[in-house]
C-alpha cells in the first residue's frame, strides 16, 4: 500500500493506509475539539 509521512505533535509519523489516516485525523480532531472545549467559558 502507500505510505505519507506527516507532522503529528512535534513528532513523525508513517501512515500506511487511509483507515490509519483517518483514525490520527479524528483523533486530531478530537484533541483539538477537547481543547476548544476546555477554554471555552
């Protein structure tokens, strides 16, 4: 299958399918939507 390399907190990571991609996008998200979360008042 193919592979991308992309930046994910400081730090490489090889994603070998799209299920991989999607699931470290989400889970991206996910933390990005916990932060927002957070500092919202």
């Amino acid at each position: 299958g193919w592979g991308v390399t992309i930046w994910y907190q400081s730090r490489s990571v090889h994603v070998e399918s799209m299920v991989d991609f999607i699931s470290l996008s989400l889970d991206c998200l996910g933390r990005v939507s916990i932060s927002a979360g957070a500092l919202a008042p």
